[in-house]
C-alpha cells in the first residue's frame, strides 16, 4: 500500500511535469465552482434584499386588503359577496382592537400638483398620522399629519424632500400652499431623505389626510389598512378580531384578506430559495463539463503513460495501486481546483459588494461545500473510468508501447 | 525445494484472428542461486516465458510455485505483492520515469510497499553506491547515459532485495563496453547469492550463464548445466 505522503509527492511531480495540462484543468475546475458560487450569491443577495426592505417595515405589520383571496377568480359565489370596501371608519375602529398599535390607512392616486408655473402629476398618499412611525419616516422639517386630520378633511401636505426641491428649491416650504388637484393645500412638513420602499419612491410624493384623500379621489375605499402588532400581542388572536370587527361592522360578512409580514417574507424567501437552487443548478451544468474534460484528458494521460504503468506493475504495483494513483490525482486536482474557485468567487462577491453597496450580494453558505461536492463527485465519476483502464492495462504490452 | 518450480505450462494468445501457442508444456525447476540463460528465435516463447516467472502473465493451464508458495489461486493484489517482494525486473529499455531524479527511480518500489521516506532513501543511496552512481543520486535520467541508465534500473530491481533478478535483453540498447560493465554488475550481485535469469539473443551473453536454456516453439529444446 502506498503512502498517503508518497501519492500526493508522486502526483504532485506529474503535475509539474504537465503544468499546461495541470494548469487547464485546474481552470476548468476552478470557473466552474466558482460560477456556481457567484451565481447563487445573485439569488441569495435577491433574498436578503428582500428581507432587508421587509425588515424596515418594522416587525410586526399585517397588512389588510378588502375582498378576500377566496372570492378572486373560481366560480362567481351564489350570494352576492362583492368584495366590500374598507372605509375609513372601518380602519379607525381597528386601531381600538387592544393587541394593535398602530394603524394607517392607505388611499393613494395620482394628482396634479402645482405652485406657481411649476406643475406635474404626483403620488399623493391619503392616510393618517399612523402611517408616519409605522413606516419610520421622519419629518425633516415641520410636522406630522395632525390628529384632527383623521376625521376632518384638513387642506395640508407633507412633502417627500425631491418633490420639495423641485417645487421650492432651497426656499422654505413649511406653511406655503400648493394645489393638490382641485385643492389649495398648506405644506406642513417636508419628509426628511427615506428613497426607496417597496418599490414606491418615498422622496417624490405628497401624504394627505386620508378624509382630503377621499375627497380628492372621490371615494370612500381604502386601498389598504397597514396594521403594527404590540410587542408580545398573538398575531393569530389579532387576526381574529379584526375579523370579528369587520364581521360586526360588515352585516356579518369578513370579506377581507389578512396578510402578515411573516408570510409574505416566507413566501418570498421560498421563491427566491427556489430560484437560487435552479441557477446553482445551471451553474452545476459547467462542473459537469469540467468533469468531462477531466476525463477526456485522463484518457489521453493514461495512453501517453502506457510505459510508466506497465513498469510500476512490473516493480510491484497492484491494478489497486494504479487505480488510485490516478484516482488521486483527479482528486487532487479537483481540490485545489475547488479551492481556487470559492476563493475567487468570494473575492468577486465581496469586491462586488463593495462597489455596490445597496444590493446585499452573498453567497448562500450551502454554495461552496455543494460546489464543492459536486466538483469531486464530477471528478471521480469521470475519472473512473480513465483509472480503470491503467489499472487493466497489460504490463508486458504496455512497456512495449503495444496498444491491446 | 527448488525456488521455483513450473509444472507443464500452457499459454495461448490470440494475435487477430491467428492462435499462437506461446508455451506448449513447459516444465522447468530453478534453484536458489542459479545462473541462467535463456536463448532461442523470436516467437519461441522465452518472453512469455520470462513474465510468467515475474508473475505479469498468467498460464492457461500448469501449475506456478514461487519459494512454495502456489501462485494460480493468487488474485492482483497478493500477485502485486509476491513480485514486489521476490522479483526485480531490469528491461532492455530500462524504464525509468523521466520526472524523477535517480534515487527516486530506485525509491519506487519501496514507495509502493508503503515504506518510510527515511529508509527507502537510505536503501536507494545504499543501491545506488553499490552500481556505482552514487554521486549521480538526484540526476534525472535524461541527464545519464544509457550504461548508467541501466545501472538505475538495476538498483532499482535489487532495492527491495529480491530472491530473483529477471533481465530482458539487459544489454540490447548499450554499446559494447557499457555492456560488458552491466552484464558485471548483474553477475556479480548473482555470485552474492541472487538467483539470475537472462532472457537474450546474443549469444555471448547467453554462454556466459551457467546453465543455458534454448527455447523452440514453447518448449524446453536444450537445457546444458556446466559442470
């Protein structure tokens, strides 16, 4: 039996004898794994993005939308069950609920806004004063949105800090009026910097008092009611009762759909898992190819040393012993490979970071060992057969440089 | 005992679509010590001959013992091991591996019986003053010359103290004074005691040996003793 210090010796001089051959391998090895790792470190960033946009919502919001899950799409209900509206009223009686927090109606539509000759469409958000801790935003400059404002129709806006800019430049804002549509509006407070949520841009908007906001748009539904759950609060029981309330308020119908923020996460951390594992998948494809040039170039190695095998079984090899010598050194080379690979890999992710701080690029820490493993499993299987063949091969012919 | 003893050996290769009946019946005792050669036309069977006492080849038929050891029920790996430890080969075309410096090439077989770094290259250095290299210890083959090449090959077959010392036309690449210098070499490691086997066409090699063995179609056709 050969030693495991003498195998790797041995290999280690075939590889310096053949660096090219060496160095091509280790190449196709290293892409490979490395692909694999960048790839996946893609899906995973999408997922931590994700998290990390859900994360700032806070921890604890549900969030309501009228109709239910149910009633949308499928057979058309035998009772008239249209979805009905949540007014403002129906919102305001949930922030009563014990166990909730926080509340905020959402009633947004676009609207023209203009001061002076400067004029365009904008995002106006009715809501009320909720909206402003449940979603962390913090006035820069002025005031939230009053209390009073969640029942009267007060004519006030706070404006995100680019929709400022651009209608007041660098003079003051606060207690100037713009027109909102139809409406003349005093500007109370200017948002301080937030940029983007969810994929809404929170500098370029104006949030008005939900009762403005359904005048304004000229309807009584809400678009959503975003809920904070108390520290410690049941989000099950929570749940209940604000269908309990809606039922009491709603002739006994709960036609509402409650999605909580954990689930939402959840399902989008499933997506992305999923998908993360189909690119690592297609990724895997370039370990499979680097497999098959192992082989290939195995098969070449083991014709080009027909010689040297037939000797060393002549001096007292086994066809074991050949086996593993060529088994080891695919195994060898696809380690090191490996190696070179995640190390790279990691190297790009993290120079990528770096550059571009806003997209969490990581790779997920099951990438590297599955890359890895694969790598070697690839190797093996690949150089199976090539270290069969030396190990079956006749001495005698061998040496004589005869092909059977 | 003899050291070896072969029992009516049948051996039968398929060369295309031809049979070659490569030893037909082959009985032969070799004792400790002896000195042979073994002579005869090409195809008479003398290489077949000489990778069935290495135990490279098997026999279709006949029975094989090696220091009463009987070799036919042996797999690869107890095969593998009975040569490593009772059979050092020296080639015509020396077969040396060129990536590795002389003492590595005498190191080989040690290396494959999974013995020490240590003592595998203290053996080599021993093996390798004894055929006179030993101050081209870490030259690598392409830097010597044939004579020398042959003496590496040499030391590498008796490194691991072999009974037998087999020697496929050990002098058919060398030029004269090369030759004579090996074919010493190899005698005088016969007269400490191993048992040596020339397998060669030139006849002033084979007179040489004490007893002397001609071949003809696989078969024993002459087999002189002197003395």
């Amino acid at each position: 039996m050969i030693l495991w210090a003498d195998q790797l010796r041995f290999n280690g001089r075939v590889f310096v004898a053949q660096r090219m051959r060496t160095f091509l391998l280790l190449l196709a090895v290293t892409i490979g794994v490395a692909s694999v790792v960048m790839l996946t470190s893609l899906g995973e960033g999408a997922r931590r993005y994700i998290d990390a946009e859900f994360s700032r919502l806070g921890n604890r919001l549900l969030i309501v939308f009228p109709g239910r899950n149910e009633t949308v799409g499928g057979h058309p209900p035998i009772y008239g069950t249209a979805p009905r509206d949540i007014t403002l009223a129906d919102a305001l009686a949930m922030a009563r609920i014990p166990s909730i927090s926080e509340v905020a109606p959402l009633l947004p539509g676009t609207a023209n806004i203009s001061r002076g000759g400067l004029s365009r469409e904008v995002l106006a958000v009715g809501t009320t004063q909720g909206f402003f801790s449940l979603r962390g935003f913090e006035v820069a400059v002025g005031q939230e949105l009053p209390v009073r404002s969640r029942e009267d129709a007060l004519a006030v806006t706070v404006l995100g800090p680019r929709l400022k800019n651009e209608l007041f430049g660098h003079q003051h804002a606060v207690g100037e009026w713009v027109r909102i549509g139809d409406r003349r509006m005093r500007v109370i407070g200017v948002l301080g910097d937030v940029g983007e949520s969810m994929g809404m841009d929170m500098d370029d908007l104006a949030i008005i008092p939900a009762p403005t906001a359904m005048q304004l748009f000229n309807t009584q539904a809400m678009f959503r009611v975003l809920l904070e759950l108390q520290e410690g609060a049941d989000e099950l029981l929570a749940q209940e009762r604000i269908r309990q309330l809606v039922r009491d308020r709603h002739d006994g119908e709960d036609n509402i759909t409650i999605v909580s923020q954990d689930s939402l996460l959840a399902a989008f951390d499933n997506i992305l898992f999923t998908l993360t594992l189909a690119i690592a998948a297609i990724a895997a494809i370039s370990l499979l190819v680097a497999g098959i040039l192992i082989m290939n170039i195995s098969l070449i190695s083991v014709s080009q040393r027909r010689a040297e095998i037939g000797l060393l079984k002549a001096i007292g090899a086994s066809g074991k012993d050949v086996r593993g010598l060529f088994l080891g050194e695919s195994l060898i080379l696809v380690g090191v490979g490996s190696l070179c690979g995640v190390v790279f890999a990691y190297g790009v992710v993290f120079a990528l970071r770096a550059l571009w701080p806003a997209f969490p690029l990581m790779p997920p820490v099951w990438a590297a060992p599955a890359a890895v493993a694969t790598a070697v499993v690839s190797g093996l299987l690949f150089s199976w057969l090539p270290a069969k063949k030396a190990a079956a091969l006749d001495p005698v012919l061998a040496m004589k440089g005869i092909a059977e | 005992m003899a050291l070896i003893e072969l029992r009516d050996l049948n051996k039968t290769y398929l060369m295309g679509d031809e049979r070659v009946r490569a030893l037909r019946g082959l009985s032969l005792d070799i004792d400790g010590g002896e000195y042979i050669s073994i002579m005869g036309p090409s195809g008479s069977g003398k290489s077949t001959l000489l990778n069935m006492l290495g135990l490279l080849d098997r026999p279709d038929s006949g029975t094989y013992q090696l220091a009463g050891t009987a070799t036919e029920g042996l797999d690869e790996e107890a095969r593998a091991a009975l040569r490593r430890d009772n059979i050092g080969f020296i080639f015509q075309a020396f077969h040396l591996v060129n990536r590795l410096t002389a003492r590595e090439n005498v190191e080989l077989p040690m290396m494959l019986a999974g013995i020490s770094a240590s003592e595998r290259r203290k053996a080599a250095q021993e093996m390798l003053a004894m055929v006179g290299l030993g101050e081209r210890m870490t030259h690598r083959p392409n830097q010597l010359s044939g004579g020398q090449l042959q003496r590496v090959a040499i030391a590498r077959a008796i490194v691991m103290k072999p009974k037998i010392l087999l020697a496929d036309e050990p002098t058919g690449n060398l030029d004269q004074a090369s030759g004579r210098d090996i074919v010493e070499v190899i005698e005088n490691l016969n007269r400490e005691g191993i048992t040596l086997v020339v397998v060669t066409h030139d006849s002033n090699l084979g007179q040489r040996a004490r007893r002397r063995i001609r071949m003809v179609d696989g078969t024993v056709a002459a087999d002189e003793k002197e003395g």
